[in-house]
C-alpha cells in the first residue's frame, strides 16, 4: 500500500508514462472528452474533486516545460487564473489559445483528469518537459 502520493492506479500510470513534450489535460467538470483520449474521471459530485486540488497534486509528479490555457480564463474567472499561474514559476511558457482551439488541442493528449470543478475555463494543457 503507498502511504502517499496519487493513489489512483490509472492517474498515476498516466503521469509515469508520459515522455518529453507529451501532454496531459487536466480539467473542469464540463471540458468535453475526446473519446480517443484517456480519461482519469476523478469527479464525483460538483466542485469535489477541486480542480487546484488535484493540479497541485499532478505538478508535484510531473516536469511541466510549458502551460496551455484558454485564453477566456483571464476575463471570465480571473481568480482562478491567478490562482493557476501561481502555481508556477515567473519564467514558465504560457500559450493562451481562444477556448474552441483548446478543445481541439486536448485531441492531442495522452490523458485527462477530470476533477469536479464548476469555475469556468480553468482546464490545462500541461506540456511535459524532462527531468534531466
């Protein structure tokens, strides 16, 4: 048994094997799921899990090289925006994209992680980088 960590068997599959510039998503409760992607499905009732919850936990794991987020996040829930790029250092490359693209963008994917979180727009597209 881990006595820490991500405990999900299939979330943390996901993380262990992603390689240099493979994306994952992490995301609201309503970003849609491409069915060719897969899905961690994580959310169990609204705003449980909470998505920074969830995004801290994934970025203790993970090298991140570069952030994608949709660019409505910054007028519609500038809160929580704040809140995200805070989660990363000053220097970290940030790409906003109009909130469709992104959608097309998690086509792309290796995984998403739905979290149950009903603030608008704050889903991710985090860009692995390497840890050497």
């Amino acid at each position: 048994m881990l006595k820490g960590g991500i405990l999900n068997p299939q979330m943390a599959n996901l993380l262990a094997e992603l390689g240099h510039k493979d994306t994952i998503v992490v995301s609201d409760a309503g970003l849609p799921m491409p069915l060719e992607v897969e899905r961690v499905d994580l959310a169990w009732k609204p705003n449980e899990p909470r998505y920074l919850d969830v995004l801290k936990e994934v970025l203790k794991s993970l090298v991140v090289e570069k952030i994608i987020l949709a660019e409505e996040l910054k007028t519609v829930s500038p809160d929580m925006h704040k809140d995200i790029i805070n989660l990363f250092p000053e220097d970290m490359e940030i790409e906003y994209v109009p909130h469709v693209m992104f959608k097309e963008k998690t086509k792309e994917a290796r995984g998403i992680i739905r979290t149950g979180e009903f603030t608008p727009y704050p889903s991710i597209i985090l860009v692995s980088g390497c840890a050497y």
